[in-house]
C-alpha cells in the first residue's frame, strides 16, 4: 500500500508521543539526566521538533554536527502535540489553502507554533516521496514544551552512532532493526486540515 503524501509518522503510546532533537552536550546532557531541560534551555526562541527519527539524523548529520552531538528522544503527552497542532500555522504560504499571503503572514505571526513537510528519509539520508512532519514551537508552546509537556528525555546517542556504523557497513537489516518503530499517528478528525492540502 501507497504511503500517503502527509501522515505524522511517530514512536507512541496512548498517551504520549516522542519527538527528536540534537543539542551541545551542555544542554543535551543535563535535560537526559534530568529528565527536563535546563534553566539555559532558551524559552523565549523557537525550538523545532522532530517525529522522524531519519529526519533528525539527517538534520543532525548522525550526530555528528557542531552543536548537535546530543540526540535526545523526548516523550511529550499527546495532548500537548495537538494543542501545538491545533494552533499552528504552515511554515510556508501554499495558494488554495490560505486566503492570500497577507492573511497567512498574519496567521504565522499569531501562531505559537508552525509545521513544515519535508521529505521523509530513508536510512541514507535520501529523500522518500513522502513526507515528515516538521513542529516549531514559540513562545508559549516553546514553555508548555519544556515545562508541562514533557514526560521523559532519553539520550539515543549511542543508538544512533550504533544504527550510523551498521548502514555504513552495508548491514541495513541490522539497522533497520534497531530504529524506533514509528508508526501512523492518529489525530483527531480535522486537526491537520489547515496544515496540509
């Protein structure tokens, strides 16, 4: 079966969802040993989220990026990722589902959070047909993520050094085993209309 162009693709439970980031050790470290983010955790800035693994890898270079060397598997509550959802604005204007550009400049403006689509990747980094959900999150949601959201923070750096070193030795299986198994995320009727054509 097709895989559908827009589907939130995602590691989850009943209650919770996990989302991917890379981060400096100064700031990766203590949010896993925390199981929070630190005070110098910036609130106020805009902090993208990830339910993509390979999306992170490939946005993170496997961790080995300047500031991305920490990859952390942060386990937020669904009710959390819908609000966000609910209340996000598209990253980009996209004719026949905004009004005009005016109207979407101003929406993204208002909005606390804001999705991009971007391919999906396969275990080369490659892009796929379809595609990965993207979640920015500002101001209040940026504090609701890293204040109320959060359920747990994992570092899956090993993991992931682990899962790059078998695809650079040819053993796919080996590393498609150990990804997470994301699978279709269900939400609700009617929360991704106004995120997607």
């Amino acid at each position: 079966m097709e895989e559908p162009k827009y589907r939130i693709r995602a590691l989850h439970t009943d209650s919770t969802i996990t989302v991917y980031q890379a981060y400096a050790p100064e700031i990766g470290l203590p949010a896993a040993r925390e199981g929070r983010f630190p005070e110098v955790w910036q609130r106020e800035r805009m902090t993208w989220v990830k339910p993509s693994f390979l999306w992170m890898m490939y946005r993170c270079g496997w961790g080995t990026k300047d500031r991305q060397e920490t990859v952390l598997a942060v386990e937020i509550s669904r009710e959390g990722f819908e609000w966000a959802l609910r209340r996000a604005c598209l990253s980009h204007y996209e004719r026949g589902l905004h009004a005009d550009r005016v109207t979407w400049k101003r929406q993204l403006q208002r909005a606390p959070a804001r999705v991009q689509w971007d391919p999906e990747r396969d275990l080369h980094l490659q892009p796929l047909a379809h595609r990965s959900l993207q979640l920015g999150l500002a101001g209040e949601a940026a504090r609701l993520y890293a204040d109320e959201w959060t359920v747990s923070i994992t570092d899956v750096t090993s993991l992931t050094r682990c899962i790059h070193a078998h695809v650079q030795d040819g053993d796919l299986d080996a590393a498609r085993q150990l990804l997470p198994s994301e699978r279709p995320y269900p939400v609700s009727e009617g929360v991704l209309n106004h995120l997607r054509r």
